[in-house]
C-alpha cells in the first residue's frame, strides 16, 4: 500500500511540535533546573563604570562572610593564565579585569558561596577602588587623534581599530559613478539592539578531580565549539570535557560565545572541587552579553536617469566594543555585509569597512542574523527607497528594473557570491497583489488631502544562509560542515542525534519529518537527541539559519546512507538482485511486480538477525555535510502606515509578507518563525533600542528601557509563500529562521519615511520613536541616533 507522506509526518505536514508537550506542562529541562550534590553558586561582581583603571580590590570582607567559600579576582585567574582568554575571532578578552575596566557591566571578580544570596552579599562585600578615566562610546570618538587607547593591553596597539576590510573592485565601480546621470546617498546608523532570550545565560561546572573529567551543563547553542574553546583556554584535553547544553528558553545568536561567567565558574569547580552553578540576571545579560548591530552606514549609488544601477559603493563602521568578539567565520571581519544587494542586478561594487573599539560590552553579530546580513539588507533597502525617490520613480518600478531575473540564475553578485535560485519578481508582484498597491496609492492621496499621513514600504531582501562550505568557512580554524547520525532499531524505531542545538525551531520535529520523508518512517518513530558532546556527533552548533540548510541537509544524506545498506536487505529478503529493487516512499519491491516487497521496517529487523553473507549487522551511520554553496532565500515584506503628525506617533495598518525559502519541511513552523521575526523586527524599527550617555552608562539595561513587543503592541501580519527549489540543497530547501528579523526592519521604516515624503527628511534612525518622528517632521530634518544619548 502507498503511504500518505503527510500522515505519516513526512515533509508538507504541518505537525505539532513534539517538545512543546513538556515545555507547556513546565517539564523543560533547564541549565538553572540542574542541581547536583554539593553544588556551590556563583555571583558575578560587574564595574559600574565603563572605562577606569583598577586601584585595588579589597574583598577581605567577602571572605569573612560565612558560606562564601571562594573570592575569585583578576589576579588570582592570572595566577593561572585565565585572566585571559582567546575570542572566536581571534581577539582576547578579559575573564576577570586586572589592569582595568573597559565597559559598564564588565567582570571584575566572582564570589562563590552555599547559596546565590550569600554569593550577592559576598559581591556587595567586595571593595573596588577606581581611577575613572574618559568613555567612549561611537566609533566616531574612538577614531579622533585624541581618543584614549582602550586596548593598551595589546602590545602594538597604537590606536582603537581592531580591524579593516575591503571586497569588490574599486576602479571599476569608481567608473560606473563617473558615468552615473544621478548618484544618491545614504547615511545611518543601525543601533545597538539585543536578542534578550527568556532565559538567561548559566552554566554547571562539574569537575571531578578523581577522573579529570570536567562536566558543564550550559546556555549555548554551540556546544561542540564550546568544548573546543574550554579545552584552548582551561588547558584540558578535549576528550575529558563534556559540555551539555539541555533546553534552552531562547537564544537567536546571543548564546553563541564563550562568556567570562562560563569560564568563571569552571575554575573555580577546579579549585574547589565541588559543582558551581552561575546564574545570569536580566541586568547582567542585556548589559554584558553579546549584542547586535551598532554599524554605522555611508553608501552610495550610481544610477541611470532610467533607474538601471550601474555600481553600488559604501563604507561601514563597526562598534565593537571592548573586544572583538563576533563569533562568525574567521575570514570575514565584517560578516557577510557584503551580501548587500545580492538580489539586484549590479554590475560592479566596492565596500570598505572598519571596526573600532569602544567602552561598551563586546559583540555586533549576534541575533537571529546571518553574519552582519541584517545590517546589510536594512542599508541596501533604505539606499533603494531613497534612490527611487532621487530619481522621481516609483519605488516598484525602480526594484522592477533591477531586480534579478529568473533566467539569470545561477547569478554572480559583485562581491563574488553565488545566488543559486529563485522568483524575485513573483515573490514582489504576489506582495503587492496581497496590499493592493494601487488602491493603497489613491487612498494615501485622498487622505493628505485630510491632514492624514499614510505610508508604504517595501523591502525586497535575499539572505545568504547555512554558512559551511569548507573553502571559505571556519570558526576557530574549525570548518563550518554539520554532522547527524541515524540508528534505526530492530523494531523500526529510530534514534537521530545531530551536531546541531534546538533553542526554539523545532528540531526535534523537523528532523523526524525529514526522516520520514527518506525512508517513510513515521515521524512519531523517530526521537532527535542534540546537545550532548558526549553523545552528539561533531557539529557547530545552531545560528546563522544554519539548521536546515547545512544539519537538515546531513539528516537527508545520513537517512539516504541508511536506505542503501536497506535496500541490500531488501533484495536479500526478495532473493532477488539489488538492480530489481525499487523503491518507494517506506517499501521496497521488485521490479516487475509490486505486490512483492518489504517494508524498511522488515529491512531493520533483517539488519540484525536475517542479514546477507559478508554484511554486518545493524541499521545506523552517520553523516557530515559540507555544502557546496551557501542557499539563498528571498522575501518581500510590504508594510502600510500611519503617521499622527501631532504627536510622531504611527501605527501599522497591514503587515504582508512573501517568503520563498524554498521546500518547506513544517509549514506551521515556518509560519511560526516568519511571525516571530516581523515582531522582532517591527520592535526594532519601533521601540527596541540600547544607546549611552558620555560617560558609557548603558541606558537600556532594564526592561523599563529596553521595550519589548508584547501581544498587545504587536501587529497582524499576513502570509503568503512561493516555493523555489535549492538547486543543490537534498530536499531543495533554504531555511527562514532570520529571513523576517533581516529584511522586515527597512519595511517598517520605509513606510514612515514615506508618510513624511513631503517634509524633505531622508532618514530618522532607528528605532522610529515618537519624538524622534515629531522632530523630523516638525523641523524637516534627519534625527540621528547615535550615542552618547542627547541631554547626557
């Protein structure tokens, strides 16, 4: 009989999640949930000052405090060569401060106690004594003559650059501007925004002196690469570290590096013998971890009077922070900004880029973003929307005309990536349709004849996903492959454990489907495992929607591996030869006659007590993935305003999206992570926003500040897919963790921007807050959002 693919929970079967089933009855499995015998606590003392010399550390007091059992400061860590540690790209980073603080929030010292309050009191115990020195806090300040050096820890350090790079060709785009009728140029900068998951960052640290073996349960979604980095910097042999990474509520990059509490709590499980737990507060993580953005946009284009591009050029500047500490591919300084324009037909292009550091906590490429790409498409959808307006075009017409067409693909970028694939112009028509642009147009007239002010925007966006092919990409010198292994039990059950780490998308479902969908397997069969290094075969971990593209596609080669050694059984059990056998979705028969076959399950059972001569038994193998290309998603995201010109305040009216990420393996999933990323992006163009004031005081390090969308502020979004193929991806799919959170952003602000055409501003930073709207419209002028806070 012929299985219903979808029934059985195949690829197109919009299944429940299986983990929800414990998630919703509170039985997740938490790092902060894990107590083990005689486990201590850990507090972190953090410098509430961002730039200043360290005096001296009294911490006598804390010492005398009973049930603290160890003090930890700089100097101690030092005395075992872990005041320091490497970043993952490449830069050191404090564990502990020494010589001195160089952001608010920054780790100063640990306190190790029988419980988490005597560890806060034995940190409040603690006496710092500080020669504060000048903050900077913009790269602006950090590149003047005159900027104090931040890292004069850095022998050769003569200024506050940590990095440049360039991509693309210059003399050639200097041409294409030469003969350019119209140039049109863009400004801004993309500010600091923070993935702020439901839980914060931990750890367990377990080291057991009697084996060696160091245990550490923990908030990351890369364990591998964790366990690499712990055995780099703790000086311990690899196959003696196991780091287990349970559930995790939430982390959309933020859970990527390695923290200074991890390795805080480590050693002090070393010297102290006994597990140590170290729990974040929300404080603590939203002032100290990994944050995103903060880049700083100058670009142009050079256009025919028509509206073809002839060249794209721009320079980005990066605020780094303290330390460089991006946890993204070795080889690209800046990510993958020069993604930027992809989907567009431009002949030619040139990007410079610097990052500087400064006296803010350390990171930029972290949340739900592929490297720097959110950054990329945001500016290159802001340049488009001010080009069609430099040229008197409608902004369709103008994306209409450079588009990427179908018959170009597989089409060269001009900075050297390949887009395999897609419909752009499809994707941007089937949007439009959805709105219904032209009435939209006619109701926007009539209603500034009223005094009202609507608006449209669109963003049209292609993300490159799955960082992994082994001639470009690595972390650590380590290449960015992904790995599954399949063991498919006598009964026909299976167990699946990847190299990956779920922290929301559906893992332990998606994976069963793709299962399904190879050997017909009923997805309900088939338990995923991730997360244990013990037991996970090598990977690097979950972020940059790498998940489907590289993990997925080696859950489809390890399943296909499985169905070859079958169908040897198979044709053992038929007693006829293995060029007889076909194969259709979970049975095997023989050619010439479908009514004879087996099933995979009758294969599995086979494989280990009716196997052929010369065969060993089992049904399992592994596989490791390495992409031959990156995959290329597309969407159109088209948003519809209106402006209060009064008070700056402006509501969204309709929200429509257009995704085509290829073969969909869970529609309702795919949905879900559609849905969160338009919210994460219309809070980053409406109310997300960390900045500072010159003193380096972080302002947004409290939810009073730092607003997050709730359902009550949250608009409705509407729907709407074309499927197209990765050409070399096993099931043809692309991924869509980030597609929304990257290209939503310029949607939201586009369509402000053009309720307020008539005023002559060009650009209102993010977030579009209500003041900062009523300035602009107001005084006709662009509002920037750079640091240090106006009024500081």
């Amino acid at each position: 009989m012929t299985i219903d693919e979808v029934k059985i929970g195949g690829l197109g079967a919009s299944r429940k999640r299986v983990e929800d089933d414990r998630f919703i009855r509170g039985r997740g499995n938490y790092t902060d949930d894990i107590v083990l015998p005689g486990m201590l606590y850990m507090e972190i003392l953090r410098s509430p000052v961002a730039h200043a010399r360290i005096k001296s550390i009294d911490a006598s007091k804390a010492w005398q405090i009973p049930g603290v059992r160890m003090v930890l400061t700089g100097e101690m860590a030092a005395q075992r060569n872990l005041a320091w540690m490497p970043t993952l790209s490449y830069d050191t980073q404090a564990v502990l401060a020494t010589d001195k603080v160089r952001f608010q929030g920054q780790e100063v010292a640990c306190v190790v106690a029988d419980n988490p309050y005597i560890a806060k009191d034995g940190c409040e115990a603690i006496v710092v004594e500080y020669e504060q020195l000048p903050a900077i806090v913009s790269p602006k300040q950090a590149l003047a003559e005159d900027a104090p050096i931040i890292r004069d820890d850095k022998e050769g350090q003569t200024g506050n650059v940590c990095y440049q790079w360039e991509v693309g060709d210059k003399e050639a785009t200097d041409r294409a501007f030469a003969q350019a009728d119209v140039v049109s140029r863009m400004k801004l900068h993309y500010p600091r925004s923070h993935p702020s998951p439901i839980e914060c960052c931990g750890s367990v640290a377990d080291y057991n002196p009697a084996t060696g073996k160091l245990t550490v349960y923990m908030t990351t979604q890369a364990p591998h690469i964790i366990r690499a980095a712990v055995a780099l910097v703790a000086e311990l042999p690899e196959h003696m570290i196991r780091i287990v990474s349970p559930d995790i509520g939430g982390g959309f990059g933020n859970k990527v590096p390695v923290y200074p509490g991890y390795v805080c709590s480590i050693l002090c499980s070393i010297l102290l013998g006994k597990p140590v737990k170290w729990s974040e507060d929300k404080t603590g993580n939203l002032i100290s971890t990994g944050f995103a953005r903060d880049m700083y946009f100058d670009g142009e284009l050079a256009l025919r009077r028509d509206g073809k591009i002839l060249g794209v050029r721009f320079h980005a500047d990066t605020d780094q922070g303290a330390f460089f500490s991006d946890a993204q591919p070795s080889k690209f300084k800046i990510g993958l900004v020069h993604s930027a324009f992809a989907c567009y037909d431009v002949p030619v292009g040139h990007i410079t880029a610097r990052g500087a550091y400064t006296n803010k906590a350390p990171g930029g490429v972290a949340y739900r973003c592929s490297f720097r790409v959110t950054e990329a498409m945001f500016f290159q959808e802001r340049l488009m929307a001010a080009a069609a307006i430099d040229l008197g075009m409608d902004p369709v017409e103008f994306r209409r005309m450079n588009l990427v067409r179908d018959d170009q693909f597989p089409y060269r970028t001009p900075f050297g990536f390949l887009t395999d694939s897609g419909q752009y112009h499809k994707c941007l028509d089937l949007g439009l349709s959805a709105i219904g642009y032209e009435a939209f147009l006619q109701d926007k007239a009539a209603a500034r004849l009223r005094g009202r002010r609507l608006g449209i925007g669109i963003s049209t966006m292609t993300e490159p996903l799955g960082a992994g092919n082994s001639r470009e990409y690595d972390i650590l010198g380590i290449k960015m492959f992904d790995s599954a292994e399949l063991r498919v039990h006598p009964t026909g059950k299976a167990i699946l454990r990847t190299g990956a780490k779920t922290q929301g998308q559906g893992h332990e479902t998606t994976w069963a489907q793709i299962v399904a969908h190879e050997l017909g397997i009923p997805a309900d069969d088939v338990t995923v495992e991730e997360g244990d290094t013990d037991t996970a075969p090598f990977g690097m971990g979950t972020y940059a929607s790498r998940s489907t593209p590289v993990a997925g596609a080696a859950v489809a080669m390890v399943a296909r591996k499985i169905r070859a050694k079958a169908r040897k059984l198979a044709a053992h059990l038929l007693e006829v030869s293995e060029e007889d056998i076909e194969w259709e979705l979970g049975r095997f028969t023989v050619r010439g006659a479908p009514g004879r076959g087996v099933s995979i399950q009758e294969c599995a059972m086979a494989a280990y007590g009716n196997m052929p001569d010369g065969m060993e038994p089992g049904l399992e193998n592994n596989a490791y993935y390495d992409p031959p290309n990156l995959t290329w998603p597309f969407a159109c995201y088209i948003v519809t305003v209106e402006v209060d010109p009064e008070t700056g305040v402006w509501d969204v009216l309709r929200t429509v999206a257009v995704d085509d990420c290829g073969v969909r393996i869970n529609p309702m999933i795919v949905e879900g992570q559609i849905m969160g990323g338009l919210t994460e992006a219309y809070a980053m163009s409406n109310m997300q926003f960390i900045t500072f004031d010159s003193q380096g005081n972080c302002v947004g390090s409290n939810y009073m500040d730092y607003l997050l969308p709730t359902a009550w502020e949250t608009p409705g979004f509407e729907l709407h897919e074309v499927v197209t193929p990765c050409p070399h991806h096993p099931i043809g799919a692309k991924g869509v963790g980030e597609c929304a959170a990257v290209g939503g952003p310029a949607a939201f602000v586009n369509a402000v921007m053009d309720a307020l055409s008539d005023t002559g501003v060009r650009n209102i930073d993010m977030p579009l807050l209500p003041d900062r709207v009523w300035e602009a419209i107001t005084t006709g002028q662009d509002v920037s959002g750079a640091p240090p806070v106006r009024g500081s």
